[in-house]
C-alpha cells in the first residue's frame, strides 16, 4: 500500500457534539485508557536504547533485535510512525454548556 492508495477518508477537522448518559461517559474513558496504555507501551519502544527488544511471549520462540541493529532501527522507525498515524484518542469527554 502506498501513501497514494491509503483511505484517509474517515479523518475530518469538523467538530461533532454528541450527548450521552454516564454509561457512555464510562465506555469512553474506558477506551481513551485503552488507547493511552498501547501508545504509552509503543513509546517505550520506540525511545528503548539501552536493551534489546524482545518480541513474542516471553518463551524461547521469541525474536530477539540487538540493540544498535539494523533491524532494532527499521522495527523501532516503524514503531513511530504507527505513533504518528495513531495519533491522540479522537474522542473528548466535556461537560454541558462546556467549549470543546
């Protein structure tokens, strides 16, 4: 896939209000920690410099990048871009009357 082909069609600036009860505010928060614990786990690596990175379950199987490897590199690059095109939580929760 290249930059050309990628649907970016779901993004938009445009602001939209939408109410909801405290169940919907907790479905919410519940997903921004979510989200905030996978970001906050992909800037550990990216940022990791002083050991290797260990990819798998923790057993004997797993893939092993040196530190200071080319592959270490490429995998932690990759890392942030995915950061980069994650971004942050889209959604924000704001109480009534409250500018967003």
């Amino acid at each position: 896939m290249t930059i050309d082909t990628l649907d970016t069609s779901f993004l938009s600036d445009d602001c939209e209000s939408v109410t909801g009860d405290a169940d919907l505010a907790r479905l919410i928060i519940k997903a921004q920690e979510h989200h905030q614990h996978a970001v906050d786990q992909l800037h550990a690596i990216a940022s990791q410099s002083d050991k290797s990175i260990r990819i798998g379950a923790g057993d004997d199987d797993d893939m092993v990048l040196e530190i200071g490897s080319t592959e270490c590199a490429a995998f932690q690059a990759g890392v942030a871009i995915a950061l980069q095109v994650i971004g942050s939580f889209p959604i924000k929760i704001s109480e009534p009357g409250e500018e967003n």
